[in-house]
C-alpha cells in the first residue's frame, strides 16, 4: 500500500512536470485526420511526421486523430501506415493548418505483414510495455478451431496469456483470473466475451478494426480491472461505395454489409453471424438428438455521421445470444447486449474530446422441462456509463485527462416454481454500486532517446441501497445486519492508482523500458471453472468483500534488425495482489443469498519472463513466444497458510507460429503449442459413505493435469479469377492435426468389481478436426 506521503509527491511531481513552462520561437499546429482512402475508414496508429526547420512527430489516436506543431519554414511531411502506401508531400507552416489525409491500401503482399500499426521501430520507442496491437488481417490464414477467426483464441498465442483450457476462449495474464481483464468492446464493458460454453468468442473478426491487449503498464485512462485491458473497436463502415464480404463454413455462416449513408460524411456497418449446428440436428437419424438446441447468433452494427471538421457522432451495438436445449428436459440461454453513443469534438488544433454513453448487459436464463417441476432461473449484470476523455497536444507532451461514472445492477438470482414443483421460488436482493473515477496522465519526450508515460488515477467505489447487508466475522457468521433505503450509501472505497512507464532508446533498433503500476477491481466473479461460464454470479465490493489491488512492475529490452524486419523482446515483471478471493471447501455458490459467508481473502504473487521473436517481412512471416511463470495464493485458511499455486498456474508456455505466402493464390500456415498443465487438486483418500464412495482432499492445487501439446494448420487458397468488384478464397483447416488427446478434465472412480482400487479417467475434446470455409467479398 502506497503512504500518503508517497502519493503527495508522486502527484506533486506530475503536476510540475505538466506546468514547466516552454520557451520557444512561435510554433505552429498542424491537425487533422487520417482515413483509408478507399473506404474513409479512420486509422488507428498511423505515423505522421514533419521534417524541416524542426523535426516532430506524431501517431493518431483511436479516432484517427493527430496533432504536431512546428516553427515557421517549410517541412516534409510523411505518413505511414502498415500495408498502406506512404505519402510524402511538402507544406509550409505558417499558421495553424487543419490537413486531412487519405492513404490508398498497399500491395497484396504487405497484407501478410505481422506487425503493429505505427512507424516499423515503435516497438523500440515507444514508452509503453506489455502492449500488443493485433492485426485483424492475420486472422485471415491461422488455423483456428471448426474455421472460424477468433480473436480471443490468437491472443492466447502471445506471451504471458494462458489458455483457459482446450478449445477455449477464456484466457489469463500474468498471474490474473479470467474475470481481471477488462475486454472492451466500442467502450462497452463485455462481461463474458465467449460462445457455447467458451469454443467461440463473442468478437466476429470481420466487423473489428483493432484489437489492442494491455498486460502491463496500463495507460490511466483504463481502470476497474487487475490484469489487462483488451480494447477492440469496431470497423466504422465504408463512406465511399456500398460493399459486402463474409463467409460460409460447416457449422457456421457470417455477412457483413457497409456503405455511405452521405457519401464522404456518413456510414453504415452491419454484421452477423449464426451457427447451424441445431439446424443439422433436425436430421438426425436418432429421435434423441432431433429436437435439441445448440446454436449461437451475434449482430454488430455502428453509423456514424460527420458534420464537419470538429464534430463526429458515432453510435455502434453488439446483441449475441446463445441457446443450448434438450428437448423435454431444459433451456438454457444467456446473452451480451451493448450501445455506445460517442461524440467526437475538436476543440482546436492542441485539443480532443471524446464524449461517451454506454449500456451493456449480460444475462443468462435456465429452464426446466419435465412433468414434475416447472422451474426457471435468471440473472444479469447491467451497467449505465458515461466517459469524458479528453486529449491535449503540445510540443513535447500529449497530456490526456478525463472522467468517468458508472452505474452497476446485479441481479443475482431470481428463480421461479410453479405450486406443483418440488423446487421452491428464491429471489436475492439486487445490489447497486456506483463507481467514479478521474484520471490525468502525460507522454513526455524528454529528449531524444528518453520518453517517460506517466500518470495517475482516482478511483471512488460506492455500494448502495436498497437492500439488507450482513457482516460476517472470520468464521462466516451474521456478526450484524444493517438496511439502506434506495440511494443511500452503504460503503465507500478510495483508491489511487499511480502508473509510470519509460522508454529510453540506445539507438534507433535498440532499448530498454521499465514499467510500474497499481489497479482496483471492484466487480468479482463467483465460479469454480477456470474460464467463462454462463452461470458466473457476479458480485461487487462491499461491507465482507474489499476491493482487489494489483501492483506491478515490469523492465525489458526492446531489438529490432536488419531494418526493422525482425523483432526481439524480454520482458520480466513482478506483481503483488491484495485481497484475492477464494472459497471455503464445499462452498455453495449458485442461489446462495448469504454467498459471501463462504469466502475466503488472502494474497497472491505473480512472476516471470517472457520472450518474443517475430519476423515482419518477406513471403514467411511469424513470431515465437515463451513464458516462464509462476503464480500463487496465501490465504490463512488454506494449506496451512503457505502459498500454493493458482488453478491457471502454468510454468512453462510456448507458441510458434509461421505464415508462408506460396506464390499468388496459396497461403499457408501452422501454429503449434506446447504448455505445462494446470495445477488442480486430487483426492488424497476415500471413505464409504452409505454406501457410496466419498473422496477427501487436502492440500488445494497440489498436482498437475497432463502437458497439452497440439498442432494446428492450415492452407487458403485464392481463387483464380479476382477482380476490384469481387474476391473469393477457400480456407481449409485441420485442427490438432497430430490427433494428440489433451487433457480436459480427470475424473477419479472406482475400479470396476474392485472399490478398494481407484482410477483416473481423463476427458479429452477434440481429436483431429477439419474445418473448410468459403470467404467472399464484393
């Protein structure tokens, strides 16, 4: 915990580094916007710099926004965008200048590069760490599950992300829970980013434009989770001409159509996507199987509108929703609903503002089906949100700075019976909480070689009424009850989160960085899984339950060679949590209105290395990545209060991956994984019980699954005849082409006819699965 001292100075620090005054000649601003010059798509990341009577620099930001400045004279401009043609012109400072600029799209070849989207050395320069920018169009060749691109299951591919587990999307990052990475979508908060049961993410890849993942080093304006950030925004649509694209695979189709509303000033994107594997079940020879229910459907739509040069309103929305049934037994649904309004306002040349409401929600409902019972149980989280985000451009500082308030509803559980049920109705109170934060940070070019990042954020949680709350003591007793009327405020959590980060540059392919940062998490996740599962009960800070914080420090060394075609990394980095969340043994989770009578609070510690090799260029593009890690938890109650390592614990993790271009129509590629299993708990014994055999356990996470091991490939094919109008290609996958059994779960069980003996029974997945998927676009 840092003192208050510590935190007066690191404040006092960062405001006098904002006041220096500059003094200089008179310089002027230049600003404007860069978009893709056949669709009027804004990027991302695009590198913009002047070079004259003075030199300067700059990236736009997630609106494609850019701002420098420069003394009077005359400069050579250049803009640069990964798989994109530079654009090199000459202009004249002499006043502010608003300049707008369209890149046409590169050769066909650059569209391969593996790489992030600014200038080729930012991986060098730039102050942040533990930061991958993913490109979409790579997800157009890696071999993934059942041939569908899916982003969640290629981040998994990067160092320091852990798999959930076999097939799944559920992922973890550098010693955090599934539920401590905030995965954004357009703003929105998406509380479980997966379908059928974690085999598909919720992100079709063709409506996406960027997919960022933060691991450490967190810019200020991010909060409210321990671990990272995976931001992803959706594409705005095409302003120039109306178009489609899209894809029909076996067990899933998807189409995306955009276009200009106004032409230059407005578009329109929607996309969606549908499994049919209920739709093949209707066929089934067998009568058990005809009638069930397994499918998933997302719809992604964003409009925007342009009015002029300082104002931009864009409003986007996600709905998806799963349905899993058999027929005269259950249904089962759940679902993520979000809206995002934003408003983009320029200010001046030196000023930014974004502007955003946002609503999301998710929410899942079972329901029995039989002659006895009529039973049916719900449950959601609902959040209502308002940001300002604000940027300032200066000579040597990028100041950003805004506020943000959010509204949290939980319903935990509402189960309903009818009379003749031999379940009875349950309904837990809703809770409220409301959490406010500010925030206020800095990129500062100090000198030529050395950039420092820094920043800090408030954070202020409050839990509110309605609503009876209980105290529990140690032993999970009611140590007393207390009752709030609507609005009114239960408890109250303030937290300073500082964050710094610096990149100092040896010279122009090599440096060194360091990283420090703090995090709070005030909304928690309630399950015995180890990833995503529809019916996680969520539950928020309170009176029992402080909020978690994350300290985390990082250094590295960043290489780049033979002219940026090849890039190196190592990153180290330490992390401490406080107020970690565990459950007594045999805790009842699922409809239990006193749930937080069966937790458990302690510590963890989280340490590694990690390592990166990725080729940029050429007709064989790809990285490697290992990570060597440990992560672990104290709690008092447990193992006799000595660490013991987490559930997604894995000391070893490794992932290559190779792109080859062979010739003009064929691509090929091929991952392959290697990574130590999990750490989970056997029974230590067994004993009779009525008959049955009851197994008892003791120390928590004291054995291994098996190693997962598994190779992946696959081959697309571009058809013989493309035009400007309209292209196609063919996707063939195998999936664990080696038909090697990974591990799912173990089961233990009586040898048959001997229940004195015991056996290990593992589950494994998948064994060898093709895939084969027709793309189109016009």
């Amino acid at each position: 915990m840092l003192s208050k001292r510590t935190t007066c100075y690191f404040i006092l620090f960062l405001l006098s580094v904002c006041c220096v005054p500059a003094i200089a000649q008179k310089r002027w601003a230049l600003s404007g916007t860069v978009r893709d010059a056949s669709t009027g798509e804004t990027l991302i990341g695009a590198s913009v710099r002047i070079e004259g009577p003075t030199q300067n620099g700059a990236a736009t930001n997630a609106y494609g926004y850019y701002a420098l400045s420069g003394t009077t004279g005359t400069y050579t401009l250049t803009v640069s965008y990964i798989s994109y043609k530079t654009l090199t012109k000459s202009i004249t400072l002499d006043k502010n200048t608003t300049l707008n600029i369209e890149l046409q799209p590169g050769a066909e070849l650059e569209a391969v590069v593996v790489s992030a989207k600014d200038r080729k050395n930012k991986n060098v320069r730039s102050p942040q760490m533990g930061v991958e920018q993913l490109d979409i169009k790579l997800l157009d060749n890696l071999p993934v599950l059942f041939g569908e691109k899916d982003i969640l299951k290629t981040i998994q591919l990067l160092p320091g992300v852990k798999s959930g587990g076999e097939g799944n999307t559920g992922f973890f990052v550098r010693g955090g829970a599934s539920d401590q990475n905030l995965i954004l979508l357009d703003e929105a908060t998406v509380y479980n980013s997966s379908h059928l049961l974690g085999f598909f993410s919720t992100f079709n890849a063709d409506a996406i434009k960027t997919a960022d993942l933060y691991k450490g080093g967190m810019p200020a304006q991010y909060g409210g989770r321990l671990s990272s950030v995976l931001d992803v925004k959706m594409d705005d649509g095409n302003n120039k001409t109306f178009a489609a694209e899209g894809g029909i695979g076996l067990i899933a189709s998807r189409l995306k159509v955009e276009g200009p509303l106004v032409k230059g000033k407005s578009s329109f994107m929607i996309s969606a996507r549908r499994t049919y594997i209920d739709l093949l079940l209707k066929a089934a020879p067998d009568s058990d199987i005809r009638g069930n229910t397994l499918n998933f459907y997302d719809i992604n739509a964003k409009v925007n509108y342009k009015f002029d040069d300082k104002n931009t309103v864009y409003a986007s929305g996600y709905f998806g929703k799963d349905n899993i049934g058999i027929k005269d037994l259950f249904d089962n649904n759940w679902g993520n609903t979000t809206g995002t309004v934003r408003w983009n306002h320029v200010f001046n040349s030196s000023l930014f503002s974004n502007t955003s409401f946002i609503y999301n929600k998710y929410n899942y409902a079972i329901k029995l089906i039989d002659d006895v019972n009529d039973l049916k149980a719900t449950s959601l989280i609902r959040d209502l949100n308002f940001k300002e985000d604000l940027q300032y451009f200066s000579n040597k500082h990028t100041f950003r700075f805004g506020l943000q308030a959010t509204h949290h509803r939980i319903a935990p559980s509402d189960i309903t019976a009818s009379t003749t049920s031999s379940y009875n109705p349950l309904s837990i109170e809703n809770r409220y909480g409301l959490e406010t934060s500010a925030y206020l940070s800095d990129e500062y070019v100090l000198t030529p070689k050395l950039t420092i990042l820094y920043g800090v954020r408030a954070s202020l949680f409050s839990l509110l009424g309605p609503g009876t709350f209980n105290t529990y003591d140690a032993d999970g007793n009611i140590s007393s009850t207390a009752t709030y009327s609507s609005g009114k405020f239960v408890k109250n959590y303030f937290n300073l989160e500082p964050r710094f980060s610096a990149s100092y540059a040896l010279n122009e392919e090599n440096s060194i960085k360091a990283s420090y940062n703090r995090n709070t998490q005030n909304i928690h996740i309630l399950s015995n899984t180890g990833s995503s599962s529809p019916t996680d009960q969520y539950v928020m800070s309170s009176n029992n339950i402080r909020p978690e914080i994350a300290d985390q420090a990082a250094v590295g060394y960043f290489r780049n060679l033979k002219d940026n075609a090849y890039e190196l990394s190592a990153e180290t980095y330490y992390k401490t949590m406080q107020n970690q969340i565990e459950y007594k043994n045999g805790a009842q989770l699922l409809a239990n209105a006193s749930v937080e009578s069966e937790l458990l609070y302690g510590s963890g510690r989280a340490y590694g290395l990690e390592l990166y090799a990725k080729k940029r260029t050429g007709k064989l593009t790809g990285w490697v990545s290992y990570t060597l890690s440990r992560t672990e938890r104290k709690f008092a109650a447990l193992n006799n209060g000595n660490y013991f390592p987490s559930r997604y614990d894995r000391t070893h993790d490794l992932s290559l991956v190779g792109i080859y271009k062979l010739g003009k129509r064929w691509t090929l590629s091929g991952n392959y994984i290697y990574s130590t299993g999990n750490a989970v708990t056997f029974p230590a014994g067994k004993y009779q019980l009525n008959g049955n055999t009851a197994y008892f356990y003791t120390e928590r996470n004291a054995n291994r699954m098996p190693y997962t091991s598994r190779l992946d490939l696959s081959a697309t094919l571009e058809a013989k005849d493309q035009s400007k109008r309209f292209r196609s290609s063919w996707s063939f996958g195998l999936y664990n082409a080696l038909n090697r059994k990974n591990p799912y779960s173990i089961d233990f069980r009586d040898v048959p006819n001997d229940p004195s003996r015991t056996q290990a029974v593992q589950t494994s997945l998948f064994g060898i699965i093709p895939s084969i998927t027709w793309n189109f676009k016009f």
